[in-house]
C-alpha cells in the first residue's frame, strides 16, 4: 500500500521537489575527505599487516580451519585493490598477483 501510494503521488510532487540540485563538489561527494591522515596511517599499516603475513604460496589464513582459505585470500587481495594495489602495480602489486594465482 505504502509501494502505490508512492508510485501515485511522485508524479505529483513539484519539480523542485522531485530533482533538488546536488551542490557538494564531486570529490567530497565521492568520500575522499573521510581519508585522513590517521586515516591514511591505518589502512597503510594494515595492509602492511596483511602483506607480512601472506604465505609462500600466495595464500592468506592461519589455523587449521582457515589456512589456505580462498575466501579468506580473496578478501585479503580486496583490500590491497582498495587502496589501488594492482597485479604487478604498485608497492602492494607483487602480493596481489601472488593471491590472484593462488
């Protein structure tokens, strides 16, 4: 009910009410100012974590549950992605091919 009385009045609203303009700049709209310094710190710190700990093989995991885990491997090579680590690029680059041909 909520759905159609939705659908209904939408097309009613003014237009200036429907299309406000968006008046943040698009890098702040985008996140980048929640990156700061400490910010910065600790995402270079963790991924310096994760790199220290990354078996021969490529793989990520410690115990006897989760070691040589894909899941636990894919997630590791996401975060180096996120900071812009590539297969081959970057100072994390080496670590993410080896996670990719694990």
């Amino acid at each position: 009910m909520l759905l159609a009385a939705v659908t209904i009045g939408l097309p009613c609203l003014p237009r200036n009410v429907r299309a406000q303009e968006n008046t943040q700049p698009a890098i702040e709209a985008s996140g980048q100012t929640l990156i700061t310094p400490g910010t910065q710190r600790g995402i270079d710190n963790g991924l310096a974590f994760l790199a220290a700990r990354q078996h021969a093989d490529g793989s990520f995991g410690s115990g006897s549950v989760y070691r040589r885990n894909v899941a636990v491997t894919a997630l590791a090579g996401m975060a180096f992605l996120s900071a812009g680590h590539t297969p081959g690029r970057g100072k994390y680059g080496d670590n993410v091919q080896r996670a990719v041909d694990f």
